[in-house]
C-alpha cells in the first residue's frame, strides 16, 4: 500500500500496486465520491492499458458507468470532469517519474482533487478491511466519450499572435504530443513528439537538467526565442531562454502576469507556494494583484485557489492553476499564455532573457534534497538556528517551514512524495547565500549521521 500518497496513487507498477489494488479503488470510487458514473483517461505507460482493464473492471462492479477519454492529457481529465459535470475522475497516470511507475490522479465535482485527506486515506483503508461484492445484475456500462476537439478548440481561444516567435518544443514523448501540432501547429521546431511511453529519449521530468539538454541545444542551433517542455501527463510546463538558460518556473508566475493583470486587466488574489521567489510578489504587487502563499501541490494549490477565487497561480514544480481553467492546472493554456507574452515583448524589441531578468532579482539556490530520517528534528533546529541568530520579518508553518529576513528567506520542508527533505534558499547576493546554505547543510547533515 505504499503507493498512497499526499496528491495520488502513485508507485512501480507490481511492486507498490498491482492490478488487484486497481481494481478495488475502481471499484470503491463511486461510493466513496457517491456516484454512478466515473470519467476515465490514461497515458500511454506500458503498464496504463492493464489499469486501465482492472480499474473499469472495478468501477463496473460496482455498479458505476465509465466514461472513457481514452488516450488523454491530465489537464484534459480537468476539464471533462468540469465541463461536463462528472462527479468522479480518475486520470491514470505516473506524471513526470520514469517508465516503470505509474498511478491514478482522482478527481471530485468540479475537477476537485482528492488527496490522501480528502478520501484516499478511506479508500486505503476500505482495501484492508473491505471485500468488493459485486452484484452481476448491477453492472455499469463502458462508453466512450471522446471530446478531444472540443479541448482543442477551448485551448485555441487562448493563443495570440504569436507568428513572429520561433519556438523549440520538447514533447517529452509525452501526451502533450497529442495535442502539441493541432494547437501550435507547425510553427514550433518539435522533439519527442510521438508518445511513447517506454521514453525512449529521456525522463518526461523537465526539473532534472539532463532532460533538458536537447531542448537547449536545439534552441541555440536555431537561434530560437523561447523553449518549451513538457513534463510525462502535461500537466506541467517548464521553459527556456534564447541563450538556453532554464527559467526557474516559479518566475513564470510573474510572466503571466502581464496576460491577466495587464492585458486582461484583471485585479485580485494571485497564489504562489511556499518555495516562490520574494521577486514574484515584487513584480507582481505594483500590477494589481494581491499575492497569497499556500502549500505545495494540486491537492492543495486547486483547492486553495478556488476557495479564494484566485485569478491564477503556479509552483515552483511548473504547475499554473487558472479560474478560466476551472482553478485546475494545464501544462499547454500556461505555455499558450506565456507565448502569448513572449512574442508580445519581442514585438517591443525586448528578448526572453530581458524579460526574466526584469523579474529576477535574487540569487537562489533551488532545492536541495536531503534523505535522512529525522526530518522534523532537522527542519526544528534549521528554524531554531536562524530564528535565534537574526529576527525575521515573516514566518509561515505550513508545509514545512519557511522564515524571511530582509535580505535572505529559506524553506524547509519534507516531500509529501520521497524520502526527502528539501531545503530551498534566497539571498540578495551570492555571498549571503552561499554562507545560508552551508550554515544550513551543516545543520541538517547532522541529522543523516
């Protein structure tokens, strides 16, 4: 059962979870969400057909009918359960791990996620301490619901001109690679376009710089104005400048921006997570918007967002949550928007690289992992040691730790997903940082011995 986690299920396939687990989550779904129909997706992992057969299975037995997307995006699952008023979904997928992993993303009425808190955990224990009875006589139907050109077509409401952009694209052999050419087109130069779910060129992870170096090259070698990534499910984004610099997705945030509270001139509450850079808030603030830090992930970040009915907000991880979006993610509105800006600027001679360098205004050391234990112990005198030494300007105690100072702020917080804890700094020189960082890892190494 170790594939219940804070945001889905998650795990290798035939060790975390086996079919057998799929099919009493398929199958005590619909009466944990008290439905009787469930929309269905899936990616295209080798092991998502036999989940796909043993969670429809389970559903089924229940009593339930299955709507069947087929081969989908997350973001696309979003919006079907949404749109069309599903009070259950289940998008099978793995997201961004590597190919021998896989899972289900849960969702609620309004494209509302189900974490561990908020159902998973029950569902957890009912396969312990339930057995399914399924009533033959009761059995659901199957059907297939295929609305992948109305999704495109709400997509496309969303692109600008942005004709005069020249655009790298690494599909990440993903599912953005079945939408990626009807919503661009053939303007952008594409990598990796064809799913695959085996990743034959490398981890849909755009976070890990390795799989980032072909995007990179192939924006140098054709002098293009911005890269785009997309992670496993394309529920994530991540980008690159026209030098081949990574932009570190929380940036993005600030970015788009200038589509909503600019362009749009939208006013109100932009969410950021605990891990944002302090430049985020800076830029955005004089814009109109009203910045609101929250815990890491979808679980969280849609729930959050649409409780404070946000305008939109993103994470550090290259998710963007909008309201147009049902306050979902969408790996592909977030780069059609952030393109949209792009080639705005470049319009007013101003290049990708000059627009993030307006916005960035402090040295980060990104996250650093560290796999220990005592997690909790670490975080407590991390806090302690800086608190004690020097008086911070603000303090949040959720999802970790994360204390400010006027110079220089860090967060400190375990993964709700890995063996980690994570530990991310920023300073107004390197100097300052480099001297946080090392007076903190000293700290927490102490705790792995």
């Amino acid at each position: 059962m170790g594939a219940f986690h804070a945001y889905d299920i998650r795990g290798i396939y035939n060790v975390d979870f086996d079919k057998d687990t799929v099919y009493k989550v398929g199958y005590f779904i619909p009466q944990l969400l008290n439905v009787t129909k469930v929309l269905v997706g899936r990616d295209v992992r080798v092991s998502s057909d036999e989940i796909h057969e043993y969670l429809i299975k389970g559903i089924t037995d229940a009593g339930a009918d299955v709507y069947d997307l087929g081969l989908s995006t997350t973001p696309m699952v979003y919006y079907a359960t949404a749109r069309h008023g599903f009070g259950a979904s289940v998008q099978i997928t793995a997201s961004h791990n590597p190919k021998e992993y896989n899972g289900m993303k849960v969702s609620r009425e309004n494209a509302l996620p189900v974490g561990f808190d908020s159902g998973l955990n029950t569902i957890q224990e009912w396969i312990q301490t339930r057995k399914p009875t399924p009533a033959a006589a009761k059995r659901g139907s199957v059907n297939q619901y295929d609305i992948s050109q109305e999704y495109v077509d709400f997509l496309l409401k969303y692109k600008g001109d942005i004709s005069n952009l020249k655009i790298g694209m690494d599909l990440s052999n993903g599912m953005a690679a079945l939408f990626a050419e009807k919503i661009f087109g053939t303007q952008p130069i594409y990598i990796y376009d064809k799913p695959d779910g085996t990743f034959p060129n490398h981890e849909a992870n755009p976070l890990v710089p390795e799989n980032v170096v072909d995007l990179q090259k192939l924006v140098i070698n054709n002098k293009c104005d911005i890269g785009v990534i997309y992670d496993g499910d394309a529920d994530r984004v991540m980008f690159i400048d026209e030098t081949g610099k990574f932009i570190s997705p929380d940036l993005m945030i600030a970015v788009l921006g200038h589509y909503f509270l600019e362009k749009r001139g939208e006013k109100g509450i932009v969410l950021q997570d605990i891990r944002s850079s302090k430049a985020v808030g800076e830029y955005l603030t004089p814009m109109g918007a009203v910045m609101q830090t929250w815990r890491v992930g979808r679980a969280f970040a849609a729930r959050k967002l649409r409780e404070i009915d946000g305008i939109f907000g993103g994470e550090l991880a290259g998710h963007y949550y909008f309201r147009d979006f049902f306050y979902s993610d969408s790996g592909l509105l977030a780069s059609l928007l952030i393109l949209d800006v792009v080639a705005d600027f470049k319009r007013k001679g101003i290049s990708f690289s000059q627009l993030i360098s307006g916005i960035c205004k402090y040295q980060n050391s990104g996250e650093i992992n560290f796999k220990l234990e005592k997690k909790q112990e670490a975080m407590d005198a991390v806090r302690d040691y800086f608190m004690s030494h020097e008086t911070p300007t603000a303090f949040y105690d959720f999802d970790g730790y994360r204390v400010e100072f006027p110079d220089w702020w860090f967060n400190i917080r375990p993964s709700n997903t890995e063996p980690y804890l994570r530990f991310i700094c920023e300073a107004s020189s390197i100097e300052l940082l480099e001297d946080k960082v090392a007076q903190a890892r000293e700290i927490i190494e102490g705790f792995a011995r």
